[in-house]
C-alpha cells in the first residue's frame, strides 16, 4: 500500500465516498463510490464546486462554514449533533455522515471528506424513536389503568367502609329500638289494658265521669304509641335516603292553625296551645316535613309542660325566610344536657319518668337540613325552652 498503485486502489474501490477539494470549495477529484452515491458520472463532478452536492436551502451557510474551516483547518467529523444531508443529481436529498481531513499538496492546500449514506441507519433511528415512543405511551397507558384501579379500589374500600359503619349503625338502631320498644310499649299497653277494664267496671256502675277519666288515659297512651312509631318510621326512611324536600305554595298561617287542630287533642289539664302570625301568609315550603317538624316540636312541648301551661306557635314570614317558633314554660333542659340535645335516644336527666324514644329533635334537626333550614333553641331549666327554626325562601 506504500505505492502509488496502492494509494490509487485505496481511493478507487473504498466503500466509501472519497471527494478532495481545494481551499476554493472546487472538487479536485472524486471516487467512484462517491459518484455512484451522488448520482453522477465519472469525472463529472470535476471542477464543479462543492456546494453543488449541498440541499440549496444550506448551501449559504455552508461556503461560510468552509471559509471559517479553512482558516483553521484539523480532521474532524462534520455535524456534530446536527442532521447533514447530501444532494444527489435528480434533486433528492438523502442523510450523511460526513469526516473532514485536511492535507498539503505540491499545488496548495486541500480537504478530503469521507462521505457515508446514513440512510439505512436513519430509518432504523426512527423506527426506534417509534418504537420507544410507542412502548412510552403503553406504559403511560398502562400507569394510569393502574392509576385508576387503584382510585377505583381505594374509593371502594372507603365505599365499603361507610357501608360497614352505616349497617352496623342500623344494627346498633334496630338494638335499640327491640330494647326500647319492649319498655316503652309496656306502659301504654298496660294502661290501656288497666283502663278498658275499669271502663267496663264504671260502666256497670253508670259512673260516666270515671269512665271519660280512663277513656282519656286510652286516648293519650294510643298517641304516645303513635308518637314512638312514627319516629321509628320516620328515623328508617331518613336513613334509606327515602325523604326528599319538595316545597309547593301554602297558606302557612292555615296551615298552622290546622295542624294546633289536629294536636289539640293531646293537651291534656287545662294546656293551650296559642298561634301568633305576621308578614305573608302564603309561603314555599315542604309541608309534610314542615307537619312532622311541628309535631315533634309541639308534642315535646305539651308533655314537658305543667297542667294550665301554655305552648305559644309563632311564624313570622320575612323577605328571603321563614322563622317558626315553638315555646313551652315547661320543665327546660339542663346546661348539661343541652350540648346531647340532638343526639339519637337522648333522654334529659330531668325528662326519664316522661315516655319517649329519644328520637324526635335528632329527626326535627335531619328535617330542619333536608329543606337547607337552621334550627336552635333556648332553654333555661324549670322556665322553660323555645325551639326555632329557619326555613330559606
């Protein structure tokens, strides 16, 4: 390889593209690799400027590029971190790879360039790019699918969790309510039985008065077995989700007035039950919640009451509400036992030998949210309490 013959097959069957130019960018020589690789004929490339196997779009910046190279010329690979293509005769652009080795001739100063069509490697780039862009978004996919499932598990379990506190919630109630109803059913029931007999007995004696006197005592243990079932149904339909605030046009003072008629009953020893009103009469509001509300609230406030006491309704209809307040001078609640007031089965110290279920202010409270009302009180012990609630309009 020393000789001449052997520099000569050197340049002549390298499988690479081999063009020398002068420092004028003029192709000098070119061999037959790179000629084939270009499209051209042999020696058809000689003389011609170098620019002319550069895309037109780079062959500006490319004469600067060479002038700055010759100015400081030293083997290098060309494009370092950038894309290089070549320009064949028919006008196709293809990729390169592209080494730089300047020499001294007898005749001047020259660049030989090594040229390699990079175009297989080109498309085995890409179809890794693909592949691995590809394989990205499977496991992007992948990781939120598990992402997700584990939302979906999580919000499951949390799911679980309540559906668990809530059925043993019920079980705790359904408990209570065996318990309770077992003693609290007793009392009337045995009155009622003692009293059917007495009245029988009086009945034979034609003695009327005795007998309106037991008949009464039926009476008022059928209401407080009504009151006990109805706050049970009432705690089992709020805990099915099965109530519902649908307000409609009423006649409040009306309505009121109906519902003192409907509970007068109840009074017993010279109670009264008194209505004051101002503002509207007409108003939107849920009446069935609104009737239950008033029930517990009233009924409350006649049993905790002292014979001759007075339970004092007052609505009072403003711009944007509704106040409604029912006031007893009954036995009050205790500071103590103020903060419980709303919890299910609490019983005032003060309140034990008086039936109930514990149940009506925890249900007026659920009534008082389900049409986006308040409710509060104020109650000093042996005085009395007022209960209010506030209905938005």
């Amino acid at each position: 390889m020393d000789s001449k013959e052997g520099v000569d097959a050197l340049f002549l069957f390298a499988s690479e593209g081999i063009i020398v130019a002068n420092e004028s960018g003029e192709i000098t020589r070119a061999n037959p690799s790179a000629e084939r690789l270009f499209g051209y004929e042999t020696g058809e490339l000689k003389g011609k400027k170098i620019e002319l196997l550069i895309p037109k779009r780079l062959t500006h910046k490319h004469v600067d590029q060479r002038e700055k190279y010759n100015h400081a010329p030293s083997p290098r690979t060309m494009g370092a971190g950038r894309e290089l293509y070549g320009l064949k005769k028919d006008g196709s652009e293809f990729p390169v790879e592209i080494s730089l080795s300047p020499y001294i001739g007898l005749t001047g100063k020259y660049v030989i360039a090594f040229i390699i069509d990079i175009t297989v490697r080109k498309l085995a780039e890409e179809k890794l790019k693909d592949y691995s862009a590809e394989l990205e978004k499977q496991v992007k996919n992948r990781t939120l699918i598990l992402e997700e499932a584990i939302e979906e598990l999580e919000k499951t379990k949390i799911d679980l969790h309540n559906s668990l506190n809530k059925e043993k919630e019920l079980n705790e109630l359904k408990s209570r309510f065996v318990s309770m109803a077992s003693h609290e059913f007793r009392t009337p029931l045995t009155t009622m039985m003692s009293s059917l007999s007495l009245v029988t007995k009086y009945g034979e004696q034609n003695d009327k008065e005795s007998q309106l006197k037991h008949v009464a005592k039926i009476k008022t243990s059928i209401n407080n077995l009504t009151d006990i079932l109805n706050d049970f149904l009432s705690v089992s339909k709020l805990e099915e989700g099965k109530i519902e605030n649908m307000p409609e046009e009423i006649n409040l003072k009306k309505f009121i007035s109906d519902v003192i008629s409907e509970m007068q009953s109840m009074a017993t020893n010279g109670q009264k039950i008194n209505q004051l009103h101002t503002g509207n009469e007409m108003v939107m509001v849920d009446k069935k919640l609104l009737k239950n509300v008033l029930f517990n609230l009233v009924s409350n406030a006649l049993k905790f009451s002292p014979e001759g006491g007075i339970v004092e309704i007052s609505a009072q209809v403003l711009n944007s509400s509704i106040k409604i307040s029912v006031k007893d001078n009954g036995i009050g609640i205790s500071k103590e036992d103020q903060k419980h007031l709303f919890e299910r089965f609490f019983r005032g110290h003060n309140a034990t030998h008086i039936q109930g279920t514990g149940l009506g202010l925890n249900i007026v409270a659920k009534y008082a949210e389900l049409m986006n009302g308040s409710l509060d009180f104020e109650s000093i012990e042996n005085t009395g309490t007022t209960f209010t609630i506030i209905i938005p309009q």
